[in-house]
C-alpha cells in the first residue's frame, strides 16, 4: 500500500468519525430538548387539570382558557412528534417517507420534514 492510499484511507476514517460524532451531539442536543419539552408538557397538562377542577368545583366557566391550554398542548406533542422522527425514535411504528426518505410515524399523513402526503 502506498503513503497516499494510507492518507487517503486515514483521511476518510476520520471524516467518518467526525461525522459520526456530529450526528451523536446532535441526538444529544434534541433528546434535551425532548426532556425540556416533557416538562412543559407536564405543566400544562396539571394547569389545565387545575382549570377543570375550578371549573368543577366552583361553576366557573374556564372553556376559553381550557381550549386555549389544549391548543398549546397539541402544538408541542407535534413538535416532540418530529423530534423523535428526526432523531428515529420510531423503529417499531415507522416508515420511510417515499419522497425525502426520512423516518416518520407509522400513522404521520404527512412527512412532518418535507410537507408531503403519505
């Protein structure tokens, strides 16, 4: 083998680790960003929990504010729905989508990254 196969070979090797570790960072990065979104998630589902109870307990009409709660609790279990996709947290319930090639939800009717129907 010559000295220029042996850079070259090396040369590859350490892009490919390089590359790996990016990719490894980057799962680290949004798995905390998973986590910090749970816990917003968690807070909202007690906040609207405690809403209902007043609204129980008390005869308040609390509806506005109760669907303005959901709302914001649907938006962000979407989003951690795309994290988890863009990370490939879904290898049991997945498929690829036919025009970018990403993992998506097994039940997803659009590609949560290109916008397409599935």
């Amino acid at each position: 083998m010559e000295f220029k196969d042996i850079q070259k070979a090396v040369a590859e090797t350490a892009s490919a680790a390089g590359k790996k570790a990016g990719d490894i960072a980057n799962k680290a990065k949004i798995r905390f960003a998973l986590a910090n979104m749970q816990s917003d998630l968690d807070e909202l589902y007690e906040k609207l929990g405690k809403l209902y109870y007043q609204s129980f307990a008390t005869g308040t009409n609390n509806s506005a504010k109760e669907s303005a709660l959901i709302s914001k609790i649907e938006s962000l279990k979407t989003d951690m729905e795309i994290l988890r996709a863009e990370i490939g947290l879904y290898p049991k319930s997945s498929r690829e989508c036919p025009v970018c090639g990403k993992s998506v939800p097994k039940n997803a009717e659009f590609c949560p990254f290109c916008g397409k129907e599935i």
